[in-house]
C-alpha cells in the first residue's frame, strides 16, 4: 500500500514533529477510528501523553494523508 502526503500534512507533521512512522502506524494500528466526511476517516493514536490524529483517504491502490495533529485531549 502506497502512502502518498499533501502539502497541507507535510506542513502539519513539520509543525507538531510528527513522523512519517507515527502517521504508518496510525493507519495500521489505530486506537480509534471515526469516520467523517467525503469518504475521509480520521484515526487516533496515543504517543506519550498526547494524541495524534490523522485524516485519510483510501484511493484505489494508495492512502492519501490529508492531515495529521497532535491533540491534549483525545477521542470523545
């Protein structure tokens, strides 16, 4: 499975120091998985004492990351 990243995650991962490998394993592992709109989900994971949540949509033979944020607080 390809992973291919928007400029808007790439910034997002560089701002909050989130690594390729943790958004991996967000979409392998998941902690939590909501589904939202357009097709897109969003999956958690808990690093540390944080939360990270990315945004994704599967396309044919590839993942295409939207976004990726750490949060304090995590899924409700």
């Amino acid at each position: 499975m390809k992973i291919r990243y928007t400029r808007h995650a790439k910034n997002r991962m560089r701002f909050h120091k989130i690594t390729e490998f943790e958004v991996e394993t967000a979409i392998n592992e998941p902690d939590f998985i909501e589904p939202f709109i357009e097709n897109r989900s969003n999956v958690w994971i808990k690093v540390s004492e944080k939360f990270i949540r990315v945004t994704f949509k599967r396309e044919s033979d590839e993942v295409l990351i939207i976004t990726a944020v750490k949060k304090k607080k995590g899924w409700r």
